[in-house]
C-alpha cells in the first residue's frame, strides 16, 4: 500500500470515525505530509519501506533543523498514532513507532494576568461596548466568558445559543473528542451575553441575509445556531479571536504568549487563589487528566503564601 494513500485513510478515519477535533486533524495532517516528503527522499513509498528507522531519521532531521522539544514530541504523538492505527487496520504486522521515544517538552509556566488588570482589560471591552455597535458587544461577551468560564478558542467558537441557560448562569460546553460539560457563567459574564443576543446577534445574523449567496441561503433555510456569529453572519473563526485577543493583551504586562489560552490560565489560577479545589478546577476546564491542571498549581503563589502563612508553625 501507498505510504500517502494510507496517510489520506487514517486523517479520514480521525476526522470522522473518531471525532478529533479540527485542531488535530491538521497537526496530524501536517506532520505526516512532512513525513512522507521526507520518506520520498530515502525512496521510500510504500508502508513497506516505513519502519522505525525511517521514522527516528526524520525525527533526527527536524532535531537537526532546530525544531523545539514541543513540536519534536509532537511529531512522535503522531507517528505513534498513526502507527496505532495502521496495526488495528491490519495494514502493518506491527506498529513501526510503537519504540519511539519523545524528547520531554521543556516546561514552561503559562502567562497569568492579575486580576487587577484583567479588571481593567474587561472594563475598557465594556466601554468600547456601551455604543452598542454589534462588533464590540459580541467582542465584549467573548473576552468576559474566556476569563469567566476558562473555555477554550475552539470551545467558544462553537458554542451554541441553546447551550446558554440565563437562569442558571450556565453554559454547555462541547470539548475535546466530542465530550459535553455544563460550566458556570458569572454574573459580568451573563449580562455581557445578554446584551449581546438582545442588541448585537441579531444585527449579525441579518447580515447574512444582506450579503447574499450561500449566507443568505443558509439564514432563510435555518438561522444559525452558532453563538457567536462573525461580521457577516456566518459562524465565528478562531482566528478572529486570537486576532482580538492578542489585540487586547499588547499592552498588558509581562511576556509570554498573548492567545485566548491565556484568559484560561488566568482564569484558572485565579480560581485556585481564590481557594477553589483541584478537581473543580480539573472539571471546569474539560482536563481528562488531573497532571493537566496541576501545572496550575505552581503559578498559584498567592494561595502557596497563605497557606504557608497559615499552616506553617515557623511562618
């Protein structure tokens, strides 16, 4: 069999048997088309010729190449998925990265915000919102609900106006690998999507109809369910919120990346100053294993210093 062939089967088989997320699919479809350039010029074509050698030769090219430990192990995550995949298939005998081993990423602590600042960020989103022009009223929703409920880029862009319960101040969650969760809004948080729906949606969703073609198609069959639409009524991308995003955070202190991750960091070690448990936490933000959140822990400084404070007899 054609190595590219079965490269093509196993992202139509993630993508759609297994439900990964978008994210993924294109990581995984990235990586392995870099793989199979490089097998192309070992004369390698065929899943014959792909075995674990092949594979730590390109994993030493791209070490080579300067490539972080990150991306490096990122490349092993894909292999051995792939190798996983083509074994199940009965493609492969074996799977050909079944010993492969990942450099350990490097471990970096995630850009937290004060909470002072994140108070004057949301302000200034509230003021630019007080006009009431559509942009900034949706703009003002996603940067309160990031930092209240800690969702994730992907998350928010695909949430839903069914999934947002006023009364309860909750909102339905879809994460990784299609997994559902019910996570709390705050109140700033509730109004802000309020004013939002009531005020912005409907001007954006209008704007479907206005544009024509296949927008004005799909607004006169069924409105959009999407709760955040886009400037021309169509469903909000991820890169319209790293873009306003890192907008927002050009002047905030500190260096680090300046994403919609960083709004879920502060979100979490916020709450865990505020003496949350780690396993609320874990839940809120979709962790499907406690080491995920943990990390959390260590920028968590405020609450180490009280509780040391506190508890220890020689404070």
């Amino acid at each position: 069999m054609l190595l590219s062939f079965a490269i093509d089967e196993f992202l139509a088989a993630v993508r759609l048997e297994y439900g990964y997320s978008e994210h993924t699919v294109t990581a995984y479809r990235a990586d392995l088309a870099e793989f199979a350039q490089f097998a192309q010029t070992r004369d390698v074509t065929t899943l014959a010729g792909t075995d674990v050698e092949l594979m730590r030769d390109w994993m030493w090219a791209r070490q080579q190449r300067g490539m972080a430990k990150a991306t490096l192990a990122r490349g092993v995550a894909t292999l051995k998925s792939f190798g996983t995949w083509l074994e199940r298939c009965e493609f492969v005998p074996a799977n050909p990265a079944a010993r492969l081993r990942a450099p350990k990423p490097a471990q970096s602590l995630p850009r937290v915000l004060s909470e002072d600042h994140m108070t004057r960020l949301l302000e200034w989103a509230a003021q630019r919102a007080a006009a009431g022009e559509p942009v900034p009223l949706r703009n003002h929703a996603i940067l309160e609900l990031l930092y209240s409920s800690a969702l994730r880029v992907s998350e928010v862009c695909s949430l839903s106006v069914d999934g947002f319960d006023r009364r309860e101040h909750t909102i339905r969650v879809v994460g990784k690998g299609g997994k559902e969760r019910v996570v709390p809004v705050g109140v700033p948080a509730t109004r802000a999507l309020e004013r939002y729906l009531s005020n912005a949606r409907p001007l954006l969703e209008s704007a479907a109809v206005h544009a024509g073609g296949s927008g004005a198609r799909a607004y006169a069959g069924a409105p959009r369910q999407e709760l955040f639409l886009g400037e021309r009524g169509g469903p909000l991308g991820t890169s319209t919120v790293y873009k306003l995003v890192s907008h927002e955070l050009e002047a905030a202190p500190g260096s680090g990346p300046s994403g919609p991750h960083t709004f879920r960091h502060t979100a979490a070690t916020h709450m865990l100053n505020g003496g949350a448990d780690l396993r609320v936490v874990q839940e809120m933000l979709g962790h499907a294993s406690l080491a995920s959140t943990q990390v959390y822990t260590h920028v968590s400084t405020d609450r180490l210093a009280a509780n040391y404070r506190r508890a220890h007899p020689r404070a």
